[in-house]
C-alpha cells in the first residue's frame, strides 16, 4: 500500500479461490490478480523428499506477466519476507536482472553476490550447492521486457533448484551481467523473517573475502 504503481498478483496454492482473501485485497485498495495454481499431483502426493513449493504459482504469475504486461519490473514476494520500501524504489529501474543481500538466510545469515572494486566476483550462500546463480527467491528481480524476449523462461519444478533454474532459463544471461542494487550489495533490504530463533551467523572468512562487501553486510547480522 505504500508502494507507489504496483499490481500484486496473489497465486494461491489452492483448488479455487477464498472469500476471505478477496475481502482483503479489494479492502487494500491495490490494483491486484487473484488466482489460483495448484501443485501437480504427482509432486504433492510424494511421500519422500522436499516438494517444489510456490513453482506452480509464480509460473502462473509469469504467464498472466506475458500476456497482460509490456513494461515494467516483476519480483517473487513472500508471506515470510520483511521488506525495507527502498528496495522497490530501487528494483523499478532494473533492466534485465538486479541482484541485491537477502538477511537471515540459512547459517551464514545471508545470502549475497559477492562485489569486490565494484565488480561481480561470485556468491555467498549457506548453500551454494553447485548452483550458477546460488540466490535467494527474494534477491533477484527481473524486466518485464526481459522475460518477453526470452518465451521459454520458466521455474523448474526442482527443489532447491528454483531460483537457478529460473536464471538459467533466461539465457542468454551471466550472472556478471547482473545489475547490483543496494549500494553495491552493501545494505540488507529483505528479510526472511521466519518465526523462529535464528542461531548466530557464521564467522566470515576475512582472508577469502577481504575488499568485498561482506565486510559491510557482517557489520549489520548478528
């Protein structure tokens, strides 16, 4: 609501849409499309293993974004997220993929490109995982006109592998051609705020990451 020419598309893991819901969104006041995406069954009925959470709805999203939308900025938001207002200010400009610190993530605390003079020089995650773009689903946002040239982007139905999966698809795309926002990914302005205790992050490497902006972001975790 505080957010200046935004369309909140609300996808629901569900077989059809909720009252209660719609109450909501149509008492906020925002421009919105409420819709439901349900898990395929052969992935919500696995007995073993994580399941791919969300990848049905943001496909969904990405489709109704092809059909109705020219220009703009899309981003993944999340019920578990805490967002600084700065960090729409900044992702509006994006021109392909921006990339900026996700706080509380995983035992590092969080999930970052690592920038050293100002220049791309890899990934900081809890979990890296042989991932070419080891990302949070809240670190990266995308030009609309981006994803339009490129009709086979999709999300993966991997879990673990969503995030990367999705960058990937966008190719041609490095992870070097991304723009970083957030003063050079120096500030933290999303949060996975999870309702639980987080355990203290891990001591930072000064050695490995000495002239980068880790030292920046240690500053600020606990």
């Amino acid at each position: 609501m505080l957010v200046p020419n935004l369309t909140w598309l609300v996808i629901e893991d569900a077989y059809k849409t909720n009252d209660l819901v719609e109450d909501v969104l149509k008492k906020s006041g925002l421009k919105y499309e409420y819709m439901i995406a349900p898990m395929p069954a052969q992935y919500k009925n696995k007995t073993k293993g994580p399941k791919p959470r969300g990848v049905s709805n943001r496909n969904k999203g990405l489709s109704w974004i092809r059909e109705n939308a020219k220009t703009g900025v899309f981003y993944f938001a999340d019920d578990d997220n805490t967002y600084d207002l700065e960090l729409f200010n900044e992702i509006r400009y994006t021109k392909k993929v921006s990339l900026f610190p996700v706080g509380l993530i995983t035992k590092a605390g969080v999930s970052s490109p690592i920038v050293k003079n100002g220049v791309f020089s890899g990934f900081y995650d809890g979990w890296i995982g042989g991932r070419k773009f080891a990302v949070d689903m809240a670190g990266f946002a995308v030009s609309v006109e981006f994803l339009k040239r490129r009709p086979k982007a999709t999300m993966p139905f991997k879990p673990g592998f969503e995030e990367d999966g999705f960058l990937k698809s966008l190719a041609p795309f490095e992870p070097k051609e991304a723009e970083l926002l957030a003063t050079n990914c120096t500030k933290i302005l999303v949060w996975h705020t999870q309702t639980k205790k987080n355990e203290p992050s891990l001591p930072l490497d000064l050695t490995k990451y000495n002239n980068s902006n880790l030292l920046m972001l240690k500053k600020i975790l606990v």
